[in-house]
C-alpha cells in the first residue's frame, strides 16, 4: 500500500513538473541553452532595441541580410510566449514574447555570440 501511494505521488509530481513546464517546449521554434536562446542550428538569436513596435521588424533590406530573421513557415502558428509576425517583404517572422528574433551573420559557429551589444541596440535573446 505504502509502495502504490509512493508510486503515485512521484507520478502526480511528474505530470505537474511537465505541466509547468516553460513555453520552449517541443515545437518551440528555438530553445534555451546557457542563458540564452538559441535556434535550431545552435547559433544565438538576437533582438533589436529598435524593434519598438509590438508586431513589427525595424530590420528589413540590408538589416537583415546582416541580421536574418528567425524565419517562420506558413503552417506555423503562435504558441505562448511565441508569435508570428509578418516582415514588410511578406515573409513570416517568429518572436518571443513579442520580440522579433534574427541571427548574426558574424556569428559562425554555435556558442558565437559576437553580436551581442552591437551599436547598443543589439542583444543576446534571453528567456
């Protein structure tokens, strides 16, 4: 009896661990790694103080071939802290918690985060 009600409690504290687990779950489209988000390749994501507009990128044309955008399909949908906003070209764009995220084109291999203070507006995405 004592062994089930054990059991049990460790099962209940499972599912409530996994319930309030933070929104870089699966299907996130980037995840957590030292502090930092970071994409699907492992390469650091970033934001931009002059994204100042909830919804809209600021880095477009020549901004953005230096910063890509962390770009989103045209199935993906929002999920929690994770939204989809649409770039003046039409393309889709993901952000966190209403933060557009791009990459460094300087950055070049995972774990470079090069691109973190750049002229004061650019910035290590964190969760």
């Amino acid at each position: 009896m004592i062994r089930r009600l054990t059991l049990s409690a460790f099962a209940l504290t499972a599912l409530l661990a996994a319930g309030c687990a933070s929104t870089m779950g699966a299907g996130a489209p980037a995840r957590a790694a030292d502090g930092v988000l970071i994409g699907s390749n492992g390469m650091a994501l970033y934001t931009f103080d002059r994204d100042a507009t909830p919804g809209k990128s600021a880095c477009n044309g020549p901004c953005a071939t230096n910063w890509p955008p962390l770009m989103a399909s045209a199935s993906a949908a929002s999920m929690g802290d994770w939204t989809i906003i649409t770039r003046d070209d039409g393309g889709k764009q993901w952000a966190y918690k209403s933060k557009p995220l791009y990459f460094w084109i300087k950055d070049q291999k995972p774990g470079d985060r090069t691109g973190d203070g750049f002229n004061n507006v650019w910035h290590l995405a964190r969760p």
